[in-house]
C-alpha cells in the first residue's frame, strides 16, 4: 500500500460534505456522515492546499424535480441543508468553491464553471487527494476533470459514499475514476513529514 507525506505541491479536495448529502438531509447518501471522522483526520494533516466543494444551488435550480430536474430541492444557498457537515473541521478549510449556483447549469464537478484549476496551478499545486460525496456524482465528475486538467489524482476510498441510485452506481464510478488514471488510498496512508 502506498503512503503519502503531503507538500506543499499538494491539494486536498472535500467534495460536497453538506447536510443534505447526510443522513436526515434532503438528498441524503447512506453513511455519508461516516466519512466525517477521517475527512477531519486530513483536514488535520498540514502543509498542503485544503479546499471545500459545496453545491450552491438557487431555489429553483434546474436539477430539483419542480424545473424538471431528478433531484429533490437539496444545498440551496445560504439554507441550513448547504452548510457543511457540523461535525466537519470547516475552519480548517482555505478555500470553499461554490458551484451549479446558476438556475440554468448543473456542475457535479467543482472544476466546472469555476476557476479552481487555474487556482491551483497558480499555487502551484499538481497532486490532488479527493473525498466527500457523492462517489457517484460529485466526487467522480471533480476527480475526472482534474485528471483531463493535468493534476495527479489519488482517491481517499475509506472517505467516499455513493449515493447509487442503482446498486452499482458506487461501483462502476470507482472503476471509471480507476480507468481515467486516479490512484486509491486510504486517509490512514496518508502522513505528515
Ligand atoms: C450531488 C446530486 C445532486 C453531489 C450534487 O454532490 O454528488 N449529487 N447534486
Ligand atoms: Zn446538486
């Protein structure tokens, strides 16, 4: 099993760790809070970039079965649903993307419609760990861009949940993320120097 002592050249990336992804919320994923405990545990880890995803949506965004969409309403801006988990070590956090905050575009990955490649390159970061939720959705589509964008990417397999809206949704996403060149690690691979 390969470790990893995270520089400076490195990002973490909690995708979407809000209430309504965990159980009791809006468009919860089995066990998504059970990622909390080793989400905090990197979020610990210092000396590299931590970013947060959150999905930001207005009231009437266009994926919430009401415009037509599959979803019910879930992370609406500014509600308690979009805050991030209470029991996540938000502070820790340098730089919150927001995404899909327009009523006409639905972005499961934070690279989409935001800047956040050009961020990182800018800090001069080229290896990403990404965790959160959903495997299937966010955390798949953000893990997929930042390999066409150039970036290593290592998935914390212990800190993901799928929300499998068929059984193998988890599965199969994990696979796809494989095949497009992602490596997989446990949160407990991972060390500070
Ligand atoms: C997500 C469904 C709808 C996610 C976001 O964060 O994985 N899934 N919006
Ligand atoms: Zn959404």
């Amino acid at each position: 099993m390969a470790e990893y002592s995270p520089s400076a050249q490195d990002g973490l990336i909690v995708v979407d760790l809000q209430v309504d992804f965990c159980p009791g919320g809006a468009l919860a994923v089995t066990e998504g809070d059970e990622i909390v405990s080793p989400v905090n545990g990197l979020l610990e880890i210092p000396g590299w970039m931590k970013v947060a995803t959150r999905d930001w949506h207005p009231a009437d965004h266009m994926s919430f079965q009401a415009q037509g969409g599959i979803w019910p309403v879930h992370c609406v801006a500014e509600t308690a649903g979009a805050a991030f988990h209470p029991r996540m070590n938000a502070s820790d956090v340098e730089m919150v993307v927001s995404k899909a905050t327009t009523r006409d575009a639905e972005a499961y990955s934070g690279f989409d419609g935001t800047t956040l490649a050009d961020d990182l390159r800018a800090a001069g970061i080229g290896r990403l760990f990404v965790c959160g939720l959903a495997t299937d959705y966010c955390v798949k589509a953000t893990a997929l861009d930042a390999r066409r964008e150039g970036f290593e990417v290592v998935v914390m397999e212990d800190a993901i949940r799928a929300v499998n809206v068929e059984p193998d949704d988890g599965k199969n996403a994990i696979e796809e993320m494989r095949v497009a060149g992602c490596a997989f690690a446990l949160s407990s691979d991972i060390r500070s120097v």
